[in-house]
C-alpha cells in the first residue's frame, strides 16, 4: 500500500514538473514527500538501501508521469487551459494546510525566532514566485534540439538549473527551461526518444539519448546538491526556511494562471468553464488532502 501511496504521489509530482510555471517541489509539498525526498537524497550515500527504497516508488511514479503527460499535457492545455490550470491550483492549495503544520512544528522547535525576519522572507519568496511567468526568456531555435557538439555541452547545465528549481518549492523546473530557451526542445526530445523506443529506431534513439543523457546527468546533481542545502538550512534556520518555502508556494497558482495565459489563451473562458474551474479545483484540493492523509496514516514524514 505504502509503495503505491508513493508511486501515485510521484506521477503527480512528475506531471507538476512538466508544466511551465507549476513546482514539482511545491506538488512534493503538497503530498507531503518533500521531507521524505530531501532526507532521502541527501543520505543517499551515507545509508543508499534505506533511501534507494524509499526513493524508488515515488521517482518510479515521476518518471511515468512525465513520460505519459509529454504527450498528454500540451493537449489539455491547449483545449481547456483554465480548467487545467484550475486543477493544478487546487492541488497547490489542498497541500497548504500540510505546509502551515510544518512551519507551526519549526516554529514550536526552533530557539532563534525572528518574526519580522520571517515575513520579510515570506514576502521576497512570494515575490520573487509572482514575477517569474513575466520574465523574458531568449526565443527557442525550432522546435528539436540537434545533437551537437554546443547543445551537448550545454544541456547538462540545463539540467542542474532545471533540476534545482524542482528541489525548490514554488520554482517551476520547466519555466526555467522555457526562460532560458530549452523547454521545447527538451520536451521534444522526449517525445521523439518515446516514439522510436516504441518503434525501436534506433537511428533517433541515438541521437535524441545524446541529448537526454546528459540532461539527466545535470539533473541528477543538481538535485543531489541543492538538496543537501535545503536539508541544511531546515536543520539550522528551520522556521525560516519554512518561511519562505511557503511564500513561494503561496504565489504558485498566480505564476500558473499567467503563464498558462501566455502560452495558451484563457480570453475566451465563459462561464460554464468557470463553474466546472470551481468544481475541478476543490474536487483537486480534496485528492491532496486525502492522498496527503494517507501518509500520515501509515506514519510517512
């Protein structure tokens, strides 16, 4: 039951790392495996078949969900952008309530409390989350990234930015990449490397792996590095850093709503879209509450 309460929670965090302007960390957050994931990448070293298993059913989950909304995704998005949205919010707010809690329990444990200092970095955090979707990234070169000697040189430095704004919750992963020019063409790549696994060409495994490899590689150390100083910063400064986790997570639905305005057009929303948008966003909430209810069940962090 526990393996598959973590897959679940990894497909969603999966897809939320997809999405331009959603935070797989805040969707980690939200299920409540963020503590889980951190604590289990930065020991991964020191006590590797205690953290490969626990970490095994949720990045099993994230790698399904990112593979099956590749192709997914940019459909919903496309033809009911506001309701998809809408669903994402919801999923962002159900895992608030978790998020206070931890920050009552820093706040219960930490020595050092500074309040004003806390709510100037809640609001840095929260905007710093709100101006992201309005920044201007350089123009994408067509949609597939050629495997030369440039774009392999650069994407393993792609995947450690992307990756650390997924450790990050409230920094969207793919709006980074999609600022800096690469979202397209990762996601491209993707949706080729699939297509030919299926088919076994082995001509375009080749070349879109030569691609993919070394995004995965930069993403891999990137999340083991910046997870390490997350982990440090919740042992040292834990209600502080709660803090701002929470202004970032906080400004999450603004960030998701605009940047999906100016990706896909919400102008023509009507007002049954609006009403099934309500409707999607608390049924959301409530699947984040539950699914984050049965870890607690079964004594999760």
């Amino acid at each position: 039951m526990k393996f598959i309460t973590d897959f679940i929670k990894g497909i969603f965090v999966g897809v939320a790392n997809v999405i331009p302007g959603v935070s797989g960390g805040t969707m980690a957050v939200s299920f409540g495996v963020y503590d889980k994931l951190l604590s289990s990448i930065s020991g991964l070293l020191k006590n590797f078949k205690k953290s490969f298993l626990t970490l095994l059913p949720i990045m099993l989950g994230m790698a399904f969900g990112i593979c099956a909304f590749t192709f997914v995704l940019p459909v919903m998005l496309k033809e009911q952008p506001f309701i998809t949205s809408a669903a994402f919010t919801g999923l962002i707010l159900g895992g608030l309530p978790g998020l206070l809690g931890s920050l009552r329990d820093a706040k219960a444990r930490d020595t050092k409390v500074n309040i004003a200092l806390c709510v100037i970095i809640f609001l840095i955090m929260f905007a710093i989350a709100a101006s992201m979707p309005f920044l201007k990234g350089d123009k994408e070169s067509g949609m597939l990234l050629a495997a030369n000697a440039k774009n392999i040189a650069i994407v393993p430095f792609m995947g450690v930015i992307a990756a650390a704004a997924m450790v990050i919750p409230g920094v969207s992963g793919s709006l980074m990449l999609m600022i800096l020019g690469y979202y397209f063409g990762i996601i491209t790549s993707i949706k080729d490397f699939l297509s030919a696994l299926k088919s076994f060409d082995t001509a375009i495994l080749l070349d879109r792996a030569l691609i993919l490899v070394p995004f995965a590689i930069g993403c891999v150390l990137g999340i083991f590095f910046i997870s390490k100083l997350i982990t440090f910063l919740l042992k040292r400064f834990p209600t502080a850093t709660y803090s701002g986790i929470l202004g970032l997570v906080a400004a999450s639905p603004l960030s998701v709503f605009c940047k999906v305005d100016q990706e896909y057009s919400m102008a023509g929303t009507n007002t049954l879209q609006l009403i099934l948008a309500l409707v999607v966003c608390a049924a959301c909430i409530l699947v984040t509450l539950f699914i984050g209810s049965l870890g607690k069940e079964n004594g999760e962090i």
